[in-house]
C-alpha cells in the first residue's frame, strides 16, 4: 500500500461540490459496492457518488433500494450478481471461499472490464474490495478502498482477514478509514504501522436534521402523531438494522428496568437476521414490556424519527467502526447515550457531548436513561453541546472535500 497522501491543499475536490468546472476536472471512478440494501456504508456512498455522477458510474454487486436511491440523484448504475459470491460471509471458512473461486474470477473480470473505462476503482465494501483488487493485473487501474470496518479477528474469520491483507499490500494504492478505532485495525491487521491510512469521518447532512420540529411541546405531540407514536410518553429510539451486534436486545433488557419509559426500535433486518427479529418480540412480552416496545421497521425520514425521541440510544455490543446514527442523533439534537467501544469514542465525550456505557451492559444502560429521564438540564446541555460537534467535525461537505480529494490523489 502507497503512504498515505491526504494533501489538503491540493484542487482536486471543489470547494464548492456544485462548481461544475471543478467536476470536469477531477478524474473519472467505478464505484464499486456489494450491497443492494441501504447500510451505513451504502449511505456514506450515496451523496458522493450522486456528487461525482457526470463522470463515474456505480457497480452493485447485488440489486435492491440502494439502486433507486443511486439513481434518483442521477448516478449511473450497474448490477454484476452472483449468489455464490453473495453467499459467503464475514466468517466464512477458507472453503466456502474456494468453493466460490471460479465465480469469484468471473465477477473479478466482469468489474475490470468495467473498471478500464474509469481512472480510478473506487471499492466501497468488502467484496468490493476483493473482486476489484484481484482484477488489478487486468484493469491496471489505481485502486482506493473506502475502508468501513475494524478488521479484528471479533468481525472476520481468518480467511477473509488473510485475503484483505495480502490485497492491501500488493492490489490496493490508497485507503480511506471512516475512524481511528478502523485505521489501527488495519495496521494491526497487516502488521506495519505505515499502513496506518488517513481518516476521513463520516459527513452528515445537518441542513436535513435543521426543520425546526419538535422543540416546542406541541411540536413534539403533532410529530409523534404523524409518525403514529405515543404522544405524551417518553421516548428512548434506537436507530439501526436488527442484529444481535446492534443490541436491540440489550435496549430490551433495560426496558425491563424502566417503568416510565417506552422504546422505539427504527429499523429492519437487512441481511437475513429475522430470527433475531423474531426473538427480539418474543423477548419484549416475556418480559412483559410488549406494548412498551414499538417496532418501526425501516424508515426513510431519520431526521423526524430522531427529533421524535427524549433520547437517542446506541447499543451494539461489538465495536463499533463508526455509528452514523449517533452522529444523525447528535444532529436532530437529541441526548446520546451510546457503548463505549471503536469509532464510537472518537464521536462522544463523557458527559460532555453524551453519555458512554459499558455495551453489552444493560444495567449501565438502564441508569444513563434514568440519569437523563431524571435530568432535562443535563440532558439538554449534552445536547446543545453535541449540536455544535457535530456541525464542526462531521459536516457532509468537509467529507465530500476529502474524499474527491483522496480520489484525485489516487488517480495521479
Ligand atoms: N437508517 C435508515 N433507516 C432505518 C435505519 C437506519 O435510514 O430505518 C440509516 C441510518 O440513518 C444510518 C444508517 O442507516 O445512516 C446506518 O449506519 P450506521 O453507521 O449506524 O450502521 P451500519 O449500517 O454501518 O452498521
């Protein structure tokens, strides 16, 4: 892997994305992302393939929404599937890798014949990032990763860890890390310290959180009818797909604990997790808190879902890499409370920006919501204070400007 090169005065990215000339200029991609659903990943792809679309194109390696979300901002978009491919997952053995191997080449030609057409292979996942780095010597095109995971031994098996790191070395010329808590995970991964890359954080679209809703209390009451929410309970939301490493579970649990509190669960199971679903409702009424629990399943409007809420919860028991939706919580304006592991601590302060539990800790998690239930001054305060972190550090435009630039700098 090439040293990492972030210069941040070079002109590649236009300041302002709308400035057409800019565009010309920069270099053409292939997006390349595995997933047809809409993930963090397939969001923090979204505003920068639609603001690079007059010169690039989008390969998804499977189909579904995120294609008509691509192409409702005028992107290009391209479908090259193979459920063998599909099929393997984070942990899978080495043998489902082989067992794959003649469709993996396959896919790996198909993307470089595409991948000739552009000056730069932009790989967004994964998958993306093996199919697009195999092809290298075909396509001999500069290959950035976008890279959104932490590469620990917790999240991949050992055959996906082995692949990703001989790709790194030998296939891939710049890497872009959504946190510190990913970059580090890489180093370790390959085991040098200058494969450390540089981080560019995850930019959110405050203007869309900015609709003055919900600050007034009958704001708040017409919102919650809109959204068919209890009007006058107090609400905790948790935003994310349903998956035992998000811990909607553990959100459940705490309910268990807190007789004045309902939680809202907005989200669906994106990658075949409905037992977990499942189990998720089964929990809630033998624990009795059944008609405390509303599942919302999944919802386009996050800015009034959140605003909606007394506090915006975040639960995965895993690290994890970044967490958009603490950030959009963050940017709706509402008190935080998430686990305090990976990229989760680069964005909330303890008690200064919102509050930090153990994860997995459902007794933890049960007093943050009654220290803030308790406390409207404090939970205001982290509030305010979040509001005006998330403006400075997790804008959408400072991330735009930084990543078309790592694509200029990769494309020289
Ligand atoms: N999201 C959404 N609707 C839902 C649930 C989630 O639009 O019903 C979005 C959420 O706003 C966030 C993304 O999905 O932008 C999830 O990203 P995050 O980084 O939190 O988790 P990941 O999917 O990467 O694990």
């Amino acid at each position: 892997m090439n040293a990492p090169r972030l210069a941040p005065s070079l002109p590649l990215a236009p300041a302002d994305p709308r400035d057409n000339t800019a565009v010309a200029r920069a270099p053409t991609v292939l997006f390349v992302d595995q997933s047809g659903q809409l993930g963090g990943a397939e969001f923090t792809l979204l505003p920068l393939a639609g603001l690079c679309a007059p010169r690039s194109e989008v390969v998804l390696l499977s189909d579904g929404p995120f294609r008509t979300r691509l192409e409702a901002l005028g992107v290009r978009v391209r479908v090259i599937g193979d459920v063998r491919v599909s099929r393997i997952r984070r942990q899978s053995l080495p043998f489902g890798w082989l067992r794959a191997l003649p469709a993996i080449v396959r896919q790996a030609c198909a993307l470089a014949r595409e991948a000739k057409r552009f000056d730069v292979l932009f790989l967004n996942t994964q998958k993306a990032l093996v199919l697009g780095a195999l092809g290298k010597p075909l396509h001999r095109r500069p290959v950035i990763w976008h890279l959104h995971d932490i590469m620990s031994p917790e999240h991949f098996g050992t055959a996906q860890r082995v692949v990703v790191k001989w790709l790194v070395r030998h296939a891939v010329d710049h890497v872009v890390a959504n946190s510190h808590a990913s970059a580090q995970s890489l180093a370790a991964l390959t085991g040098r310290a200058s494969d450390t890359p540089p981080v560019v954080y995850n930019g959110i679209d405050t203007h869309a959180f900015d609709t003055p809703v919900a600050e007034h209390p009958d704001d708040v009451a017409a919102l919650r009818r809109r959204l068919g929410l209890p009007e006058h309970a107090w609400l905790a939301g948790l935003f994310g797909r349903l998956a035992p490493w998000k811990g909607q579970h553990i959100a459940i649990d705490a309910l268990a604990r807190l007789p004045d509190v309902q939680l809202v669960l907005v989200g669906a199971a994106l990658f075949g997790e409905d037992a977990y679903a499942q189990q998720l409702r089964e929990q809630a009424r033998r624990l009795g808190v059944a008609d405390r629990v509303h599942f919302a399943g999944f919802r386009d409007d996050m800015p009034a879902w959140m605003k909606a809420m007394d506090v915006v919860l975040h639960t995965s028991t895993d690290a994890e890499p970044f967490g958009r939706v603490i950030v959009e919580g963050m940017a709706a304006g509402r008190p935080v409370i998430a686990t305090a592991a990976g990229g989760v601590t680069e964005i909330v302060r303890h008690r200064q920006n919102g509050w930090l539990v153990e994860p997995g800790d459902d007794v933890a998690l049960a007093d943050a919501i009654r220290t803030l239930h308790a406390s409207p001054e404090l939970a205001q305060r982290l509030a305010r204070q979040a509001l005006v972190d998330v403006r400075r550090d997790f804008s959408l435009d400072g991330f735009l400007r930084r990543m078309t630039q790592a694509i200029a700098d990769t494309a020289k």
